[in-house]
C-alpha cells in the first residue's frame, strides 16, 4: 500500500497528561488534584503533547519550556509544533511565524470568510444572472474574462440553453405584453419575471458567501484551472451538496466538514475515542476507508472519461500493484495516460495524480510554497486524518478511532445519498409542475375558458409561459425541499452522536425515528472519551455542520418564499387593481405553488425543532452519566480512579453547558424564524391571511354569496 505521509509525527493522545502518575495519590489532596486536571483539560489542553517534550510539565497551568520559547528556525515540523486541540491557532502562535502556524491561519481566515455576505459579488452576479444567459454571459466575459463566463457557466452559449431558456423566457414574459392573444393572462407574465428575479437572487446569493480564495482566480478561485479541475462550481451547489445530483456530495461533505473544524480551532484527529467493544473501531475505520477509496477510484474515471458503475468500482477496489496490473491488462477502456505505477486508489486522493483537488489544499500548498518549504500540497483527506492510514488502522486493533475518523463516519453515513437519490428527486418536481400545468388547464375548462389558447399564436405564448414557470416553479422548490433533506440528515447526525453516549436501544426509541444508523460506543467514565465527544459535537451538530450552507439556506427561503407570495398577492389583488378578474385557471395555480412551499418550509421548520430540542435530549442523558460517575467516583476505593471518574464527571458538565449555550446563542433557523414551534403557528398564520384572500378571489369568481 502506497503511504500517505513520508512521515507522521502525530503524538499517541492528546491526553497523555491524563496517566496516572501524574495523579494525586495522597487522599487530602485528591479533590485538589482532580481540579487541576480540569484546569489542565479545558483551559490548556492546548499545550499538551507527547512530541514535544518525554516529561509532563510540573506546573499544569503553564505550558512546557520548549513550548513557552519560539523556535530559532521556521520548519514545518508537526514535533516541534506539537499537538494541540481546543485552541490552535493561539497554540502554533506561540511557536512564532512557524509555517504550521501561517497555514492554520490561512485556512482559518477563508474558512470565516464563507460566513459573511459580500455585497460587491453579489450585485455583479445580480448583474449577470439578471440577463438572459447569452447576453450575461457577454457582460461576464468583457468584464470578468472567459474563463471566469465559463466557470460561471454563462458562455459560450449552448443552442439548447438559447432556445429553450433564453427564447422561451423572452417570449412567454413580454410578447404578452406587445402581442397579446385572447385566453393568455398577462399576470402569468408576472409570475415568470418574479422567479426569473428569485433565480437570479439564489445564485447571486451563492456568490455572495463564496470564500475570498473562491472569488481570486489568481489563488485558485473563479477564471482559475484549479477551480475547473476540482469542480468547485459543482461542490457549491446547494443541490449536490444535500442531493448529490451530479455524484460531487463526498468532497463537499469533507471540505465543509474540515471548515467546520477551522471555524471552532480544533483538530480532531489529535483526540482519540476508546470503544467499548475493539471490533467497533475496526468497523468504523473499514467503513471510512472504503468510502474514500471508492471517492478516489470515481475520480479516476471522471478524469479518463470511463463510465462509474458498480462492477468498475469493484474491479478496482484493490490493494496490491499485482492485482492492479492484472486489471490493466484485462480492462482496455483506460488510456495508456492512466497505465502509470501510481494508479493504486488510496484513502489520501492521490491516486493517479498529484493535483490539488480543492480550496483547502490549494491555500496549504501555496503557504508551503511561500515559506520556501519543499513540500507537496496535501489532500483534504491528509489533512482531516492528520496520520498515516497504517496508523490509524494498527489503532483500531487495539480497539481506538481518532475523533476524525467518527466524524468522517458520521457525516457520510448520515448525510451521503446515492446520485439516484437527487435524480428521483428532480424527477419527482419536474411531475408536480407539469400536474400543476393539467391542473390549469382543467380549471380553464371548466370555467368556459380555452385551455390552451383561441389561436396558434395564443398556445405558443401558452406553452412558452407554461415551460417558464414549471422551470422557476421547479428551482423554487428543490431550494426548499433541499434544506429540508438537510436538517433532516442533521437529526440523523443527533442520533448517531446520542448513540455514541447513549447505546443503540436507547436510539431506536426516540420518537420520531431518526433512521439510527450504527455508532461506536464509548465508555463515558473516560475522561478523553468525553472531551472528544465534546468536540465532535461542536463541530457536527445543530447550526455547527455546513454554516455557510445554513446561511445559504435562509437567504434562499426569503426570496423564493417571499417571490411566491407576492405572486399570490398579485393574482388575489388583479381584480381590484385592473377591474378584471384573471382566469381562474392561474389564479388556483398560484394558490397551489404557495401552498406547495408552505408545506414544504412548514416540514423544514418542524425538522429544525426536532433539531434544537435534540439538545434537551443529550443534557439529560448527560446528566445521567454525571450522577453514575459521581456514584462510582464515592464507592471506588482506588484513590486515582476516583480522580478520573469525577474528573469525567466535571467534563460531562461543561459539554452539557455548552451544548445549551449553544442551542440559546446560535439555533437552527429557518429564514428569519429560530426553528421552535411558535414560528411554525406564526407561519402557518400569516399565510392563512393570503389564502384567505385567495379564497375571497375564488368565491367572487363562482358567484357564491359571502
């Protein structure tokens, strides 16, 4: 098996002031001890390392002397840096300007720069988007350049895209206007302008949370070969990222799942579970490298243009050159490019190619480059995993998986679907238009109107807006059902890390299911085990996971859901406005889209409660482990275990505080709305006044008395 690192300097444990000579062992000054290794745990866990120094410090509340004194010379040495958890960039800024130090930063700072909304990128994709495709994509590339129209995907234009986007948008939202036919309804005109306006709000929305590194195309960013080679545009699409529409889900689920680690300065793969039963570690850590091996060998065949199927991924999942060679001479479809030595798929995405493959491992390597350090970009996957893959399988023998593997585990087990998935989902929206189409037609009729038109010319203008709207209705929808897929999967990340503490009968009765899936468990009365909970938990859980994505996600639900009422509102209020009542048939129309997404960001918000209340579930199991450890801590007659069952006891409370902390300060919300069961009443309220107008608008029509 080809190595993922030329060396690996990673320490044993994060914990290893934990050991039990380094504990008390006179029985007055047990409680005295046991608060000072909380004080060593939560506020300079920082400092502790087995690369470092062979000798713990004496003094837990200060950091050892060759931490406290820079390094004469900047190298990237991960032993000289040491390992650090719950504080690193204050950790390596104390080593100096060391290159760790610089690199940490960097992708912390684009990592934060994902959060905030830039105002300038936003109105310039307002700009082009705002256009039809052909003539944004002109203003694109005089003002951005080719490349960067071509990432945009806004030039060259397709003959496809012309005619059935651009030459049916312009037709069935003016020619109404200019050439008006008899049984066509102008307000239908409305309603295509009103999402072509929400479409170009969602994309620009998109750019406008881009990090600084995606917007610079000199740093790997849009106009860049970089952003091309590693589909950046693919990655950030909402719809791959909870749908895996177009098979790029897993290195999106990775690089949000590394951003979220950079935005709460941890470093999981320094923490280490020990589960309960050994063949729980070996499970999780075949289940993950499984995962990325198949990642990898995909990859492969994206970059030879060989079709992914099953039978392919299992002909290569291999792990000798004798039986990669063997493959080669039998399966001719690979070009001779790809008969190379290094074709071996490994976990690290090196495989076949020593490409940068996104954002995170672009900036680590021209860090690398500006320090002068003769180093090869890492992957993300080294970069999650920070050790050797033999590494991490000789401690899963032994029945220990780093915080980084479980978190790989977790994400991908509860957030990764097959790109069957996304395509039945598109599938299922694309019916619903063209039923919602029928249904205007049929209203039409029945209310003595033609249902296509009275001329040729009418069900041309006809079919042009039907085409539109079912088009925009369509975006508006997946925008709403795909956060709702999304919160739903970040339940399911609740289950697991419930199950984790909890076991998995304790998961399968909650109501309503999560869909439990498998979880190692670990021994809570182990004070490493519940720091490392702890951080996982921050990193997965709740508003925690994919923030740029939650963020997105309530940009996303103002403009469409709010376009779609004001749609309604139009369609209700024509009446009083140009003393003519619209054809029935739009009207009802635009009563169900509105219905459609109520529903839809209704299941959303119910999802996001489930979510938020998650919390109460895992403080009260929580406290559960507290009182049993307290217990156990009275009745055990060994004074150092003693120590360490309330020094976990201690630990349980602080992450139990800090998950409540956390429901009260950052929440799952939805749009503007914190996902609790108050917004939904007021929701369902505020709609229930536009339909009741709605309803007004229909009874008039059928000549009902009020």
């Amino acid at each position: 098996m080809v190595s993922l690192y030329a060396s690996d300097t990673r320490s044993t444990s994060a914990f290893n002031g934990f050991g039990e000579k380094e504990r008390p062992t006179d029985s007055s000054n047990a409680l005295k001890g046991a608060a000072s290794e909380v004080e060593e745990a939560f506020v300079h866990l920082t400092w502790t390392s087995a690369a470092c120094t062979e000798d713990p410090p004496q003094n837990p509340s200060q950091p050892p002397k060759e931490m406290r004194e820079p390094p004469a010379h900047d190298e990237p040495c991960d032993a000289e840096v040491g390992k650090s958890t719950f504080n690193m960039e204050r950790a390596r800024s104390k080593l100096g300007t060391g290159f760790t130090a610089r690199k940490w930063r960097v992708l912390r700072e684009e990592a934060w720069a994902e959060l905030s909304f830039k105002v300038r990128p936003f109105l310039k994709s307002i700009f082009y988007e705002i256009w039809p495709v052909f003539i944004g994509g002109i203003f694109a590339m005089l003002i951005d350049g080719p490349a960067a129209a071509r990432d945009r995907r806004l030039w060259p234009p397709t003959v496809t895209g012309f005619l059935l986007n651009d030459c049916v948008f312009l037709v069935g939202c003016f020619a109404p206007f200019i050439f008006p036919a008899d049984g066509i309804n102008i307000l239908d005109s409305v309603t295509i302008a009103l999402l072509w306006l929400a479409k170009a709000g969602t994309i620009s929305t998109k750019y406008a949370f881009y990090g600084y590194g995606d917007l610079d195309g000199s740093n790997g960013g849009l106009g860049s070969d970089a952003y091309r080679d590693s589909r950046r545009l693919d990655r950030n699409l909402m719809g791959n990222f909870c749908a895996n529409l177009s098979g790029v889900q897993l290195p999106g689920l990775l690089e949000q799942l590394y951003a979220s680690t950079l935005l709460q300065d941890l470093q999981l793969s320094d923490l280490d579970f020990d589960c309960v039963h050994k063949e729980d570690a070996e499970w999780v850590w075949s289940e993950v490298s499984k995962t990325l091996r198949d990642a990898t060998v995909g990859d492969l065949f994206e970059r030879y243009d060989v079709d992914v199927n099953e039978e392919n991924l299992q002909s290569l999942r291999v792990s000798n050159t004798m039986q990669i060679e063997e493959e080669r001479n039998r399966t001719k479809e690979l070009p001779a490019a790809s008969t190379q030595s290094n074709l071996e798929p490994t976990i690290s995405g090196r495989a076949g190619s020593t490409r940068i493959c996104g954002k995170f491992e672009q900036f680590a390597a021209n860090v690398a480059a500006s320090a002068s350090q003769n180093l090869e970009g890492q992957s993300l996957v080294e970069l999650l995993l920070g050790e050797s893959e033999a590494k991490i399988e000789a401690k899963a023998k032994q029945g220990k998986v780093s915080a980084a593997v479980v978190a790989i585990h977790c994400i991908v087990s509860c957030h990764h679907v097959p790109s069957k998935f996304g395509k039945s989902m598109i599938s299922s929206i694309f019916l619903m238009a063209i039923c919602y189409t029928g249904v205007h037609t049929a209203v039409n009729i029945l209310s003595d109107l033609p249902g296509f038109g009275n001329s040729a010319w009418g069900i041309a203008l006809f079919a042009c807006q039907v085409w539109t709207i079912n088009r925009g209705f369509m975006l508006a929808t997946l925008y709403t059902v795909l956060p709702m897929k999304f919160f739903f999967s970040q339940r399911r990340v609740d289950g697991y890390l419930y199950g984790m503490l909890a076991g998995d009968l304790a998961v399968k009765a909650i109501w309503p299911p999560v869909f439990y899936y498998r979880s190692p468990r670990i021994d809570a009365s182990e004070s490493r085990n519940i720091a490392a909970w702890a951080a996982l938990q921050r990193c997965l859980r709740g508003s925690g996971f994919a923030p740029n994505y939650q963020y997105r996600f309530n940009f996303y639900r103002i403009i469409t859901f709010g376009v779609l009422v004001i749609d309604s509102l139009v369609h209700g209020r024509a009446s009083a406005w140009v003393h003519r009542s619209p054809p029935m048939g739009s009207k009802v129309c635009s009563t169900l889209r509105l219905l459609t997404l109520t529903a839809a960001v209704t299941v959303e918000l119910a999802l996001g409660v489930q979510v938020n209340n998650f919390a109460d579930r895992h403080v009260a199991y929580i406290s559960k482990l507290r009182t049993s450890n307290t217990a156990m801590a009275a009745t055990t007659r060994r004074q150092t275990q003693s120590d360490a069952l309330l020094l976990a006891e201690h630990l349980l409370d602080v992450a139990s505080q800090e998950i409540l902390n956390t429901r009260a300060s950052a929440p799952v919300t939805v749009a503007t709305l914190k996902a609790e069961i108050a917004r939904v009443s007021l929701l369902l309220t505020l709609v229930g006044l536009v339909i009741y107008e709605d309803l007004k608008v229909v009874q008039e029509a059928l000549g009902f008395e009020t």
